[in-house]
C-alpha cells in the first residue's frame, strides 16, 4: 500500500508519464531515490540501469492516486478555503488516512466529476444519475426555496471565500429572496446581496 508521498508520486508519474519508459536520470531530477526504490519494491515501477517505468500495477494505483489527489486538492481549496501552500501539507495528512468510503465523501462534497475536471468514480457515476439534476448553481434557485450549500467554487472565484463568513459554505441552509436589481440571499446570519456572476459559482440542492 503506498503512503501520502509514494500516493503523490504515483499520481504525478501516472498522469504525465503513463506507462511509458523515461530516463532515470530525468526521474531522479524531481524525486528521491528512496521513493523510487519503494515503489519498486512494491511492483509499483521497473527500474532498469537507464530507465524507469510503472508496472501495470503501478499505473493502476497511479490513476487511482490521480483521483485521490485531484479530488482532496480541491476539497483543500474550496471547501477549507486552503491556500496553494497550506493545501501542499495538509494533502498529506488526508491522504495518510483516505480509504475508499472517506474518497467518496469528499468527492460528494466538491460535487463530483460531473462539476469538476476529475477523474470519475463510482460516486460520481451514481450522483449523476440520481442527483446531478438536483444540483444547481444559486442563480438558478427559484424565489422562495430553501437550499443546501453543496459546494462553492472558490478556486475558480477566491473572493467567494468571504461568504463563509457570511453564512454561505457546504452544509448550510440558504434562500433566494429577491432577483432584481440584486440576488438577495437569506442565510442563518442574515441577509446579503450578490451579483448573478457570483450566484453562479455557488452550488445548491433543493432540501
């Protein structure tokens, strides 16, 4: 079983290099020694006297760790309002403990692949068959209806990371009030204004 770092490595090497051979000297230029001698050891990769290449094995556990990594990646920016820097350590302490259910859960609460560029997972497949239509961004909320926050795109809008301040992050319960001249949201803080733009990064499931 490969730890958080061999999970990272396996993830990079599987997305860009796939199972094709490459040099070792180019391979030991972005990784330790010691991680390349454990994934060997474990069947992950080959490592011959000039080239290094993952087993099928390896690519296997690649694509998953791929997986892993993009989905905990965007948990740390959007859901813990994470920086680039704070999400580099706190990926390994999730990926440490990840287990297939625990994935699931995080991959639920970024909206899955079918809101995100991910690979695609058994929850995601299932979500998009039953709930995708029940997901939509705030803007299309009907007047009235109380909503729960799924997820919200801050790393495509960081500014959105005030809002969780305000009220407005997964978990939470909120109401479109008002469309013109501004979208009025009514939270459990209270009442706040936003533009149809921002409305649009904010992703809501009809309770």
């Amino acid at each position: 079983m490969a730890d958080a770092e061999e999970t990272i490595v396996l993830a990079e090497m599987a997305d860009k290099y796939g199972g094709r051979r490459q040099a070792l000297k180019k391979v030991k230029e972005h990784y330790t020694k010691d991680t390349l001698n454990r994934l060997a050891a474990q069947n992950y990769a080959q490592a011959g006297s000039a080239y290094f290449a993952l087993t099928e094995q390896g690519l296997a556990a690649g694509r998953q760790a791929k997986r892993a990594v993009s989905v905990l990646r965007i948990f740390c920016a959007e859901i813990l309002g994470l920086t680039q820097k704070e999400t580099a350590g706190h990926l390994q302490t999730l990926l440490g403990g990840i287990t297939p259910a625990l994935l699931e859960r995080y991959c639920t609460l970024i909206g899955h692949a079918y809101s995100h560029k991910i690979p695609e997972g058994a929850c995601c497949a299932q979500a998009k068959a039953h709930n995708a239509e029940t997901v939509l961004p705030l803007n299309q909320l009907p007047v009235g209806v109380d909503a729960l926050v799924i997820y919200v795109q801050t790393s495509q809008r960081p500014e959105l990371l005030k809002l969780y301040d305000l009220g407005i992050h997964p978990g939470k319960t909120v109401r479109l009030q008002q469309l013109y001249p501004a979208y009025i949201i009514a939270t459990e803080q209270g009442r706040l204004a936003l533009d149809n733009t921002l409305t649009g990064f904010i992703f809501v499931q009809r309770t």
